[in-house]
C-alpha cells in the first residue's frame, strides 16, 4: 500500500526536480535567457538582463534544492514555491495577451516552450505544490541547512555564469537574426560585416567568406547587418553572392555610422569587444588570422 510518505517523497523529486532544471537549462547559455528578458521588453540594458537573470536562476536552482531537505517545507518553501509559480504564470499571461508564441524561456536554449505551454506547464506543479502543502510534516525550525542552500545555489549560478561586460555598446542592440533567430554577439569569436544589398565590392567579400566558411569548419561564424537604399531584396545578394548568412536589416543612420569611408566593414567581436576593423585586405587578413583556405 502507498503510504503518505512515499506520496510526499515522489511529489517533492518532481517539483525539485523541475525548478532545477530549468536552472539549468538557463544556465547552459546564459546569454539566450538575458536577450530572450530584454526582447520581451523586460530590459532595455544588457548589465540590467544580466544581474536579474543571475538573481532568477540562482532562485530557482536554490527552490529546487530546498526540497530535496526536510527543513521549513511546510511553512516556508512551500509556500514560497506557489507564490513563485503564482508570478510567472502572471507574467505567461501578460505575454499571451500580447499574443506571443515564442520561446517564453522558462527552460533556457534547451526545451522551445510557448507561454501557452508553461502556464500549463506551471499550472500542473501548483497542483503538485497545493498536494504537497497538504501532506507535508510540520516544520522543525532549522534555519542554518536552508540558509547554506541558498547561499550555495547563488555561489554556483554566479561561479557557472559570471555577470561580464557586454562588450562594444554598437553591437548589443543586434540581437535577433533572419535565418537563425536569436544570437548572442557577446558570447565567442564572432564576424560582423556590414553591408549594402546592391554593392559589388560587399558581394564580393561575402562570397569570399562564404567559400572559405563552407570549407573551414572552425571559422567564426559571419553574421551580416544589411543597408537596402531602394527596396532591393536581400534575397538579390544572397542569389548573386551564393551565401546565406544570418542577417540584420539596419537604417541609414546605423549603417554610415558603422561603415568607414565605403562599404563593406568587418568586425571581429570576441565576446563583444572588436578586436579588428577590416576596410581592406578583408579575405587576406582574415584567412592569415583563422588560417582559413578557400
């Protein structure tokens, strides 16, 4: 026969388990769960993205661990629990009252989840959570073990995903990409170039980058913020160019303010701070740099 204590032990490895891996999975790229908090319009600032996400994930993965101990359940974690799933549910409201479908984030870069699917998602653990409360033995009053959880679950978030700075201010605002969707240019060795849709000598380039790219595997990848002066497609220079970089359609005032004398300029961002300025000699300088062959 199941006892109550069996039940109780199976419900809190399911809400444990739950909170921590979406600890987890946001931790696994942190920089997707920032950008994914400033495009829903959370933030503006990166910095800003970054701390509250350090502060959401450590939470989470400290709510996880606090019941997987016998200490405070019933009067404090529990509770706490449903008042955290209580907000975010909150919050997946407001996200599909604005009628989005996207990836909400609750599970980082790891598991795709619509607001729709982690209102679901979140109303399932409160039942779990209310179930719980229910079964759950009255509190001991030990602070110090919960306090030391916490504490831990804030170090190794922290220790897992420090909080750096974002790099060159011009480029934290290219954060979602035609063809790949969201990127994080703060993370890696990452090519930017700028180009116009109807210059010759930037076809010319990106279809030399996109041979020595399709040959050499460990090539930064080449992301590509694209000026149109009429209403040229990109598509034109995809065709013409045989490339299919991931792209960013900018304004005039963007476009000149990056470009040197002419266009094409390439970037080269690791972890978010340009390390070179390419107007000339781009393919050359590019291939002694990466030891790329066409």
């Amino acid at each position: 026969m199941i006892q109550k204590k069996h039940i109780m032990v199976v419900l809190r490895l399911i809400i444990a388990g739950t909170f921590i891996f979406s600890a987890v999975s946001k931790l696994y790229v942190p920089g997707y769960f920032e950008i994914l908090l400033m495009n829903q319009g959370l933030f503006s600032d990166r910095h800003a993205a970054a701390f509250t996400s350090r502060l959401l994930i450590g939470g989470e993965l400290a709510m996880g661990l606090l019941y997987l101990q016998p200490f405070l359940l019933k009067n404090i974690v529990i509770p706490l629990s449903a008042v955290v799933l209580l907000a975010f549910s909150m919050y997946l409201v407001f996200l599909l009252a604005r009628g989005s479908q996207e990836n909400c984030g609750c599970f980082g870069a790891l598991a795709n989840m619509t607001p729709l699917q982690s209102l679901l998602k979140n109303g399932f653990l409160m039942v779990l959570v209310v179930i719980a409360y229910k079964n759950a033995a009255p509190d001991t009053g030990r602070y110090f073990f919960p306090f030391v959880i916490v504490m831990a679950a804030f170090a190794v978030t922290l220790l897992a995903a420090p909080v750096h700075a974002q790099g060159d201010v011009r480029f934290s605002q290219y954060t979602q990409f035609e063809g790949e969707g969201i990127v994080d240019l703060a993370q890696g060795t990452k090519l930017v170039a700028v180009f116009n849709v109807t210059c010759e000598h930037c076809q010319a380039v990106a279809s030399e980058l996109g041979i020595v790219s399709a040959h050499n595997p460990h090539f930064p990848k080449v992301y590509v913020l694209f000026y149109r002066e009429d209403e040229t497609p990109v598509d034109f220079f995809a065709t013409h160019t045989d490339t299919h970089f991931p792209y960013h359609v900018i304004g005039p005032n963007e476009f000149f303010g990056l470009i040197g004398d002419s266009p094409p300029r390439i970037y080269v961002l690791q972890n978010g701070v340009v390390e070179q300025t390419l107007d000339e000699n781009i393919f050359a300088t590019l291939s002694a740099r990466f030891g790329a062959t066409p």
